[in-house]
C-alpha cells in the first residue's frame, strides 16, 4: 500500500514507519522536525522535512496518491498546551484539518489516528471504555477528542474511512522527554547518566504504560480492520509512580535513596488505565510486552546512547 505518516521521525511514527516498510509498504514521512529525530528516519522511507500545515500539503498529496494516512504528528505535551493554548490547537486542530482536507480531495481512503488516554480526564470508572464520556483536564486532550469529532464527521460528510487508536502512555526506545508516557525516558536517561529521579506529587498516580511496539502492532492491526471504531490501546493495568521508580532503580543497578519528591503537575490526570477488550474484538489485537520487558529494552537504548 501507499502510505503516509506524518510526525513519521518521532517516537512512535518512526517505529511505525519501520514495521510497515519491513512489511513492504511504500512509506512517505512528513514531519518538521519539531521534536522529531533525523536519525530515526528509515533511510527505505521518503521524506519530506515540511509542517503539515504547509499551503503545499494538497500539492504533495496530489502527487503521491496516498490510500492510507497515518496521523501522529502532533503537540504532545500536556503542560505546553495548558500555558499555550493559541499554539495546542494551531498544531492539534489546524494541523489535523490541512491533513483531512488533504485527505478527502485526494482519494485517500482511510486515516488512523492517535489519540489518547487525556481525552477522558480524571474518571474514576477504571480501567476505562471507549463509551466513557470524554472530560479533559487539558487543552491537548480537548484537542484530541475534537480530533475524533472532525474524524467521524468527514466520514459522514465525504465517506473517508478512519479508525481513532487512543493510546495510554507510550515507552520505549527512542522516546523523549516531552511525550504522555515521558516519565519512564526521565528515569531512565537520569538513572543512565547516574543522576537522582524526582517524582512529581506524592507518587501515587498511577499510569498504564504501553510498549511502542505494542502500539506499533495495534496500527497495523487497523490498516485492514477498525473502520469507523475508536479503540483503546493499553494494557488494561495500573502502575504507581513509586513502583515505577522503585523497578526503574532496581532494574539499573541503584539505591533506593535515588529517588526524591517534587510538587504536583497542573492539568496531570491522578490514575489512569485504559479498558483494551474493544481492541482485541474488533481488531484482534493484545498487548505482547510485559512492562519488565519493555523497561529493560528501554533502560538499554539509553545506556546505549550515553
Ligand atoms: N507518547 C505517548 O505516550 C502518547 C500517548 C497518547 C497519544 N500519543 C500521540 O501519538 C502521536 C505521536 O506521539 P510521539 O510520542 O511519538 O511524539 P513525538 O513528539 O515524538 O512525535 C511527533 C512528531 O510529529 C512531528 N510534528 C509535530 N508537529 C508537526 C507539524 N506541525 N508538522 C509536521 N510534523 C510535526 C514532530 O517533529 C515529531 O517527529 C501524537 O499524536 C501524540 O499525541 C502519544
């Protein structure tokens, strides 16, 4: 298939970019390079170093004939779009309507986007479905869930199929620090480099930590299924961030006494976790990674780059 993804030299597209050329797609990357990474391009991909909402973006569609498009580019940090809300939706919203514009005057048959746990806020009712009531706690979930919303009515309006993932947070290799599942690269490039760790809060919030590679394998599951269904990508499994901290420290080689405490995050949702039956009824997909795993592969990559 001809596929693009934009935000494809981030942390999540460039594993996805990865996986869908080992599958033999033919892949175009659009990304600015904001806070993505030149050297996670995959050299079998075709750049294109632009912002998405560039006045060519149509021309560049035009050209490449694209059937899928996968939508991460993205403002990602919750406490970027609490103080700079103006810029949160110019990236998020604006963003989002040059790529679905785009999209339906091109013949582009479906987009798979990423969304996200932030869209729900602060709900009790875990682990949480995809029929919870969205209620954000920050502009960057507004954005995301208004994304949904512009998804389900170009659809009805123009019959561009889409399927939305909402992932809970990401780790893994090649992950920054600005991201939802940004803690666990925190941790990991401090305990790398032998510095301390500082939980934010009492440490009690609790987070459902997905592998990258688990994500990964989620959007491939919805290039061929998944039309018109929001599916949460999790692992259905709460950790706190004092336990995170305590397996990080233990898995490193480290003191317990590395770890310190430092005041609460506005807009930070406390407990998070994220129902994922839905995703394994209509996409048939499962989480592989179990969390050791994925932190020991983590903490490697960061060793590694030190
Ligand atoms: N990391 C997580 O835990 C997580 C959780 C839920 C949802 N998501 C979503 O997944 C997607 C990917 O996130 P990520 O963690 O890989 O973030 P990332 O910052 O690593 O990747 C985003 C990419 O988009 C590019 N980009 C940003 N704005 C752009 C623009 N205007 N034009 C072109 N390129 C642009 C960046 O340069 C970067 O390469 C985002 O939509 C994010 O909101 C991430």
């Amino acid at each position: 298939m001809n596929i693009l993804v934009t935000g494809g030299a981030g942390f999540i597209g460039s594993h996805l970019v990865d996986a869908l050329v080992r599958e033999g797609h033919h892949v175009t990357v659009i990304d600015n390079l904001s806070t993505g990474t030149r050297e996670f391009l995959n050299p079998k991909a075709e750049f294109i170093e632009t912002d998405i909402r560039t006045a060519k973006l149509a021309d560049i569609f035009h050209a490449h004939h694209f059937d899928v498009v996968y939508h991460e580019a993205a403002q990602t940090m919750v406490p970027v779009s609490i103080d700079n809300p103006h810029f949160d939706a110019d990236e998020n919203v604006m963003g989002l309507l040059s790529v679905l514009e785009a999209s339906r005057k091109t013949g582009v048959r479906k987009v798979i986007f990423s969304s996200s746990a932030a869209i729900y806020g602060d709900n009790p009712a875990l682990p949480l479905k995809e029929d919870e009531i969205p209620d954000p706690t920050s502009f960057y979930g507004l954005t995301k869930w208004i994304t949904e919303r512009y998804l389900a009515l170009y659809h009805k309006l123009y019959g561009l199929h889409y399927t939305v993932l909402r992932y809970s947070n990401v780790y893994g290799p090649r992950q920054g620090a600005h991201g939802e599942g940004g803690v666990i690269y925190i941790f990991a490039k401090a305990l790398a480099e032998g510095r301390d760790i500082t939980i934010f809060g009492d440490g009690g919030q609790t987070r459902d930590f997905i592998s990258v590679h688990d994500v990964v394998s989620a959007n491939l599951a919805a290039l061929s299924k998944g039309n018109e269904e929001t599916c949460n990508v999790s692992t259905k499994t709460e950790i706190s961030l004092n336990d995170l901290a305590h397996e990080m420290v233990r898995l490193a080689g480290r003191d317990e006494s590395v770890i310190h405490y430092g005041p609460e995050r506005t807009g930070d949702i406390y407990r998070s976790s994220l129902d994922n039956d839905r995703a394994y009824k209509i996409l048939g997909w499962k989480p592989a990674y179990t969390l050791a795993d994925g932190l020991k592969d983590t903490i490697e990559f960061f060793r590694n780059r030190e």
